[in-house]
C-alpha cells in the first residue's frame, strides 16, 4: 500500500509522516523495512504459483519496475549470427527436381 495511504488510514497526514522521516531515522529505517518485507512477502507469493500469484507478480512489476518488470523489446539485442560453410555445399542428390 502507498505511504501515504498507509499514513493516512491510521489518522496521519500525508506531511506528518514525510516530516517524521525526514526527522527521524528510525522512522524512515522502520518504514523502509516494512517495504522490504513486503515485497519479499509478495515474491515468495509471485514464485509459489499458488493462489494470488499472478496479482503478486503483477504488482512486483509495476511497483518495483527496475528490480521485476520483464526487458522491454527495445532493451533486447538480437543476437548476431555468422555461419561459415567449409568445402561448400554437398551434392544434390540424383533424381532431385527442386529449384537450384
């Protein structure tokens, strides 16, 4: 859930909790690992391939889009391919009717 959601559903305002990182460390480590649990809690749920799993998954992807989303094509480079043929081609065989 977003910080701020988050805030705001325990009575928080959106600038209170923001301030309150800002002025203490052990609120923003407290809320930094609470994130890091539960994407850890939705990657084992993502890899289960039980129930929910797609959802997890799919939110990993647009939450944490560096760490879960799939390349996009464009970040994907075609492998380059060279074949070289020694002592060329074998005979055709006798009898063989398909274009040269």
């Amino acid at each position: 859930m977003p910080l701020t959601l988050a805030a705001e559903a325990e009575g928080v305002g959106r600038t209170t909790i923001y301030e309150a990182m800002e002025a203490d460390a052990a609120i923003l480590e407290r809320i930094t690992r609470a994130r890091a649990i539960g994407a850890k809690t939705l990657t084992v749920l993502a890899k289960s391939g039980e129930k929910g799993s797609a959802a997890a998954l799919w939110f990993l992807e647009r939450r944490y889009r560096d760490d879960y989303a799939p390349p996009k094509k464009e970040d994907v480079q075609p492998a380059e391919v060279n074949i070289t043929i020694v002592g060329g081609l074998p005979p055709r065989p006798k009898g063989d009717v398909s274009p040269p």
